[in-house]
C-alpha cells in the first residue's frame, strides 16, 4: 500500500473524518440514553416524594405548580391528594449557602404548613461532616415541627435546630433551604 503524501489537504480530511466520527458517534449515544437518564431522574423524584408525604392517589409531577420565590426564581410544588383531597405538598427546594455550594432538598408539608419530612435530593458537602444532613439524626428533627413557630435557625445563631458537628454552614443551608420552601409555599396561598 503507498503512503499518502502529508500535505495540508490530506491533513485536513483525515482530521475531519475523525470529527465528523466522534460527533456522530456522540450524537447517538446521547440519543440512546437521555430518556432513560430522564426516566431515572423522575423515578428518583417520586420516590422522595413518596417519602415526604403521606400516602396519595394522584400523580402530583401532573399536578405541579411552580410559585415564584419572591427571589427572582421558582420552586416547584407538588401535590399529593388521596380521592380528591390534598394530603401535603412536597416542595423541590434548594440553596447555595452550602460549604460546598447547591443543597437540593424536596420538604413534604401538611396542608396547614406543619412539616412531615425531609428528603436530600443532591448535595456536595464534605463527606462524614457536611454529608450527615441526610442522616434521620439531623434531618428528623424538622419533622412535625411549624415553621411558623420553630425558629429555623441553628442554636449556636439563636435559633432552634441542632447544628451537625463541625459543620454549621452546612446545617445553616439545610436550614435555609427549608426555610425557602415554607416561605414560597405560605407565599402561593395554597392551604
């Protein structure tokens, strides 16, 4: 077999070929896995809202609503109603107050604003510190409390939540996050 000459027009086909390959190729395999990769993330989401409100009959990402913050953003509100009758809504929540950035939680509400309970949905805190907000020692303790008369603030500011060891900012962006969800909640009037 002879050996093509090097010169820049050769050069430029075979590095086109190459690119035109890998696009295509990336292309496809984007192709095949976005809707298993988007029916994972919706599994995962109604199982956290399956643990944060009580037993429902509806499918509340049908009956979603999205309430503005009064921040300049949205969360995304889901309601859960057995024949007809809301039992709680479970709030996507989030902040960017933690040591390591994004929190996202989904906080299950009775429909009088108490707290049922709490799921970490994605977080990058620090692992054996930060990461223990998903453990039921931190996180239980929100549940049946009123944010209306449960000061959402750790104790070393004043508050009423028991901080994690050695990782206050991250049980201050737990906090903030729930707090956020209660707040745009009470906002979009729904009782």
């Amino acid at each position: 077999m002879a050996k093509t000459e090097s010169n820049f027009k050769n050069m430029f086909l075979v590095l086109f070929v190459i690119c035109f390959l890998a696009s295509t190729t990336l292309g496809f395999i984007y192709q095949v896995t976005k809707a298993p990769i988007e029916q994972t993330k919706l599994n995962k989401k109604l199982y956290a809202i399956k643990q944060v409100v009580p037993a429902f009959t509806n499918d509340p990402t049908v009956d979603m609503l999205v309430l503005p913050t009064g921040e300049g953003d949205s969360l995304e509100v889901y309601p859960a109603k057995n024949n007809d009758e809301v039992v709680g809504y479970a709030v996507k929540t989030y902040t960017n107050k933690g040591f390591s950035g994004y929190i996202g939680l989904i906080v299950g509400f009775k429909p009088d604003g108490g707290i049922i309970n709490i799921s970490v949905l994605e977080q990058k805190e620090t692992p054996g510190l930060g990461t223990k907000m998903a453990e039921p020692q931190f996180k239980d303790q929100f549940n049946g409390k009123d944010p209306q008369n449960f000061q959402m603030v750790v104790k070393k500011d004043g508050g009423q939540v028991d901080a994690i060891t050695a990782a206050t900012i991250s049980s201050r962006a737990f906090c903030d996050a729930v707090q956020r969800a209660y707040n745009t909640l009470q906002k979009g009037g729904l009782q």
